[in-house]
C-alpha cells in the first residue's frame, strides 16, 4: 500500500516509515501540492495509487461518498482522529507512525474506494 500523507501531517512520519521500507509520501514535501484542494488531492491519490492520509473527516468523506455514487474510484482514505493522533500532544507524531506501520505491515485491504479509521 502507498499513501500520500495531507498537509496537516508532519513529514517526520512519511520520513519515519521510508526509512522502514515503505513507499509514503507527505503533501508537506511537494511543493506543487501545497495548499492543494481536497478533492484535487483525492484525484492525486487516485491517479498516483496513493491512500490518502488525513484528519480532514467531514470533507473527505463527503468527496468519496460523491466518487464512489459516481462510480470514480480512489486509492483509499485512511482517517486520523484528531483526537487519538493530537498534533499538539507529545506523543505526535510517534503515534501516528506506530498506527500506520503497523496498517503498512498487517493491512487486510484489498481493492479500491475504501475507507479505514484509525
């Protein structure tokens, strides 16, 4: 699986999880995609096969939902609860990396258009 992480992201954990082996990316370390719409990063994702990874809830998924009754396919969202992955906290982004390397080396995903919480 690859995954482009969003903006609001650091890019210690793409950083992190390359050093691990696995193919990620952060918005953050691209500068023609700074600032980049949700639904334009959605279509970049799609097009590059790229999961993406964000916080944004509300917005993402209304943008799939409207994909997937149009039956435009995506590379996969993985959602970050704000709350469990606190940017402010001490514990970030450690425990955004724990999560999605251990998604990285056990997922059970398979296919396209699919939504995961962690």
């Amino acid at each position: 699986m690859r995954l482009i992480l969003d903006e609001m992201h650091a890019a210690v954990i793409a950083e992190t999880l390359r050093d691990d082996g696995h193919d990620v990316v952060a918005v953050t370390e691209m500068p023609d995609l700074r600032g980049i719409s949700d639904e334009n990063l959605l279509e970049y994702g799609a097009v590059a096969e790229r999961a993406v990874v964000t916080e944004n809830i509300g917005d993402f998924v209304a943008i799939a939902r409207r994909w997937v009754a149009a039956e435009t396919p995506h590379a996969g969202l993985i959602l970050t609860n704000p709350t469990r992955f606190n940017r402010a906290s001490l514990a970030y982004p450690g425990v955004v990396i724990v999560a999605l390397r251990d998604l990285l080396e056990t997922s059970p995903i398979t296919g396209d258009s699919w939504f995961w919480w962690l």
